[in-house]
C-alpha cells in the first residue's frame, strides 16, 4: 500500500466542478478543447519544511475546507515534538487537497497515501504534490474511506483524519485501527474507545484537534475478555 510511488487517477466524467472548456491547456494543441477541473488557492501554505511557503490549491466549492496555517503549525509542532513525524508512514483519508499530508511529507514523514473520492479533490492533491516536488513519496487512492478494508491501515504511522464536520462514523472508523497514533480533526470534542489514549486534546476557533494513540491488537484482545 505504501509503495512511495505518486499514481496519477484518470477523473473520467463524472467530476462535479468543471472550468469553462478552453482551446488549449497542459500542452493541448490549438483547436482542441478540454474539460478541467477549476482550482482556487485556497489561502494555505505549507508551513515548515522542504516545501515551506508555497500555496496549494483546493477544487472550487464548500466541500473542501483545508485546515488553517495557525492549526497545521500548531498540530504539526506538536507532532514533531513528541517524535511522531520524522520517517513516519502516514496515511491521509478525506485528504480534500491533500494538505494535512503534504505538510506531513514537507517536515520529514517518509511517505504518505491520501485517500480521497471527489475526483476533483484527487485531481488537487495530484496538482498540490507536483508544486511541492513531493510526489514521489505519494500514493494517492481514490476510495470511500468508509469502505476501506482494515489492511489500508497496515504498516501507518500516523493516520491524519479530517472528515467533514457532520461526519458521524467515528465509531466504525476506530474499529479499523490499532497501534497508531491518529490525529482526529473535528468541529466538536470527541470520545475514543477504552484503550485509546488521548495524548492531547486542543480547540482552535471551531476546531478541535485530537492525537489519540490506538492499542495494539494485544490489548484489544485483552479487553474483549475481560468484559
């Protein structure tokens, strides 16, 4: 799964936000007309490391809502202080522009697969990695995270996860962890299952951020016999 190779996804038909057709773009010839995807900078930049200061860009509507520069430092400083981040594997699911990953890799994580399934946010993390000459440590899947199968977590680190705020399948989403550090990015405090250990919990604004470590496989089997 963590093959550290960037796949670009073909985005077929069926993206939602399209620019206006032009005649010629990404080395189209005069006359031909194409369909892309509209992008906006979307008013973040990677805040440390390699690609420190460049802009990313998110696909156009509300969909996609990047966490702030102020949060990112704040969470990534965090992450690094605590020794999480470095060579780190991480797995990014509802990647939207893929900047939660994108500053993972910058400050020194060893590869990352962002899972996302609005081709249009696919076709910006792919556009995103490239401005960051970071692709080759990317793997970019499109998929329903909540159709993942449990073998997408194996071999993460770090497993960054920021749903929309109405998102509610924190419950199932848990259930396919164990022994990895999660960040969880929410509109609203959570609650993480017996075993969990909340390593720091903070509010920034309307957002909360949560680093939880996931038990082992051992402990959970340990706690279904004691119940």
């Amino acid at each position: 799964m963590f093959s550290g190779k960037f796949s670009a996804r073909p985005m077929g038909d069926s993206v939602g936000e399209w620019c206006r057709p032009i005649s010629s773009i990404g080395g189209a010839e005069i006359g031909q007309r194409q369909r892309v995807p509209c992008f906006y900078t979307a008013g973040v930049r990677i805040v440390a490391g390699t690609a420190r200061g460049l802009k990313l860009n998110a696909p156009v509507g509300s969909a996609t809502r990047p966490t702030s520069d102020r949060v990112r430092e704040a969470l990534f400083n965090s992450l690094n202080s605590m020794g999480l981040l470095w060579d780190a594997r991480v797995l990014d699911l509802f990647a939207g522009s893929g900047a939660l990953g994108i500053e993972a890799l910058s400050r020194g994580a060893l590869d990352c697969t962002f899972v996302e399934l609005r081709p249009e946010a696919i076709a910006s993390i792919e556009l995103n990695l490239q401005t960051t000459k970071l692709a080759d440590h990317a793997t970019v899947i499109r998929s329903d995270v909540m159709r993942a199968r449990a073998e997408l977590f194996s071999g993460a680190d770090l497993v960054l996860a920021d749903p929309p705020y109405d998102f509610d399948g924190w419950s199932e989403l848990l259930e396919l962890m164990n022994d990895v550090t999660l960040v969880a990015e929410s509109n609203r405090s959570l609650e993480f299952p017996g075993g969990w250990d909340v390593l720091k919990e903070r509010r920034y604004g309307d957002t909360v951020i949560h680093i939880v470590s996931a038990p082992p496989v051992e402990s959970f089997d340990l706690l279904e016999k004691t119940q």
